[in-house]
C-alpha cells in the first residue's frame, strides 16, 4: 500500500478557502459549501446516517451494487484502475474490489485528511495484494493524479452516494466535464443517482427522527470555529430541510435562532432573526434528464436500479 506523502496533494491554501468562505457568507442568501460538512466528525455523523431507517439512499445503493455486481463488473473490465471521489470510509468500494477482476489499483480521494488515510490503512490490511494511492485534495476543484507506473485498461471514476445531486447543474455538468478530461478519452464513469419521487420520503430522509441528521448540519459550524477560527455558537442555530419541487432538489438551511454576529478572519459577519445559511442541496433527478446533462462529454453505457425506482447506478463512458 502507498501511503507516503508523495502520494498526497494537499488542499487549497487556507487563505483561499478564507477568502471562499467570507464571499460566501456575504451573499443575500448566505452559504456554506457542503464540502466544509467532511471533517472528522462529519465524516463520522454521515457514517451513521447512512445507518437511519429514514435514509434510503445508502441501503438502496448497496442494494443494487450486490444485485448487480457480476454485470457491473462485466461493464467495467478486467485490470481497471478506480479513482473513488470522496471515499469516505470506502464501505461500498469493498463491494467492488470483492468483486471486479483484477483492479490494477485504487485511488481513493476525500478532502477529509486524517479520515482519508485511516480508512486507506485499514483498506490496504484487508487487500494486501492492493496497491491503494490516496490522494487529500478538495475534487470539486480541478486536481492532478499521479503518472501510474503498472499497466491497466482504463480509468474509472467511482462517485457513489448520488453526491453529484450536492452540485446545481450547472456545476454538475462543469464537474463532470473536468472528471472526463482528467480520466481521459474511453474512461469510465460509475455513478449514483438519486432520482424523483414523492416529497415525503424526500423529507423524511434529511429530517431523521434521532436528529442525526440535524447534529451533521450543524456540525459544519463547529467545524468553521475549530478550522478557521469562526465564533458560531452553535445553540443558536436550528436544522432545517425540505423538498423544493421548483428547483427538484432537497435543501439544507441552518437558521438563526436570533440576531447576531460572528467573526472570520477580521470581517463581521451579522446575522438576522431567521435568516438562514443554506449549507446543501441534494437535486434528484430522472435517468433521461441527467443523460441529457451530460451527454457532450459521457455517454450512458448502462443503468441498474432498486425495485422501487428510488435509485440508480449508471456507468458512463467518456467520448
């Protein structure tokens, strides 16, 4: 297993971040990326929601990638190299190294350092005969991979968990089009959707009963203290989330309990009673209206879905 430091691209210098986070907050309506959701802790909290009888996503995915998994591979190849964006703790991964023939190797990809290379030493004593690349970098922003010395037959990008439903589709399409022209021309594309139904199972997945859910919004404040230096005070703030079908996407929002203010960096940043930090979207979409999206640089190969049409896998293929 490669775990050493050149093997590693580092984040985006904290000045930049800094400045990222202070626009983002001046906005009318103010932001946080979701990206800023992955610290240790957060990384942790989706764990478990992941685990929540509201949250289908995860079961469903699972599911169909075990029903699945001889035609995916078949879809795939032999001898591929997989590059997972945003491997978290690499649960689903392990179904596909269990499964596809002959990985040349892995290279995991998470903006979550410590997280990253704990996952990947674990990973790396279970799959002895694997070589495993992380790489820490922030891959909703363009990044190099290393040049690969062992032979293999394409590049496949992994991005499980209908994560791409995080971005509008507008920054969908322009991630997508970079990960194409990062893996290359014939490399592949193995991807989660999360597609449209009724509003209420929509809800009820990002408003868990035990407030898990809630604790993980929240925790993108607590991250903002112990990272940047914010002053949040975090009981003054409430999760909220709901169905927006104008827009076919779950929002996330934490709203201020009261009027306040909080500092970064030597900027003043006030907050109104109500007002809210929208922290996420999660856009759902039909098989047909992301083809479409993404069709100048990716072209659908194949689609496996759950009995109950919540999700997909889709494999594509860059032209």
């Amino acid at each position: 297993m490669q775990n050493n430091t050149e093997d590693i691209i580092k984040p985006d210098s904290s000045e930049g971040v800094l400045n990222e986070i202070i626009q983002s907050l001046s906005k009318s309506q103010k932001e946080l990326s979701c990206k800023f959701f992955y610290d240790e802790q957060g990384s942790i909290l989706f764990e478990q929601i992941s685990e929540l009888e509201e949250y289908y996503l995860t079961r469903s995915e699972i599911s169909i990638l075990n029903n699945n998994i001889e035609n995916i591979s078949d879809t795939v190849g032999e001898e591929a190299l997989i590059l997972e964006l945003g491997s978290g703790s690499s649960r689903k991964i392990r179904i596909l190294l269990d499964n596809f023939k002959r990985v040349a190797a892995y290279i995991p990809v998470d903006i979550s350092r410590e997280f990253l290379l704990q996952s990947a030493k674990k990973l790396g004593q279970e799959y002895e005969n694997l070589k495993i690349i992380p790489i820490v970098a922030d891959y909703t922003r363009p990044f190099t991979i290393p040049d690969f010395e062992m032979p293999f037959s394409r590049l496949v990008a992994y991005y499980p968990g209908s994560t791409i439903g995080n971005f509008t589709k507008d920054q969908a399409r322009k991630f997508l089009k970079n990960i194409s022209e990062l893996c290359g021309p014939k490399s592949g594309l193995l991807i989660g959707i999360d597609l449209k139904k009724e509003s209420e199972i929509l809800e009820k997945a990002y408003n868990d009963g035990k407030g898990v859910t809630a604790e993980f919004n929240l925790n993108i404040l607590k991250n903002m203290n112990s990272t940047f230096g914010t002053n949040f005070e975090i009981n003054k703030w409430k999760h909220i989330a709901f169905y927006n079908e104008e827009h076919g996407r779950v929002e996330m929002h934490l709203q201020s309990l009261e009027e306040q203010s909080v500092r970064l960096n030597g900027t003043s940043i006030t907050f109104k009673k109500d007002e809210t930090i929208h922290t996420e979207n999660s856009y759902k979409y039909s098989i047909e209206e992301f083809k479409d999206m993404i069709e100048p640089f990716y072209s659908l190969n194949n689609v496996w879905s759950d009995p109950g049409n919540k999700f997909a896998v889709c494999y594509f293929e860059a032209k």
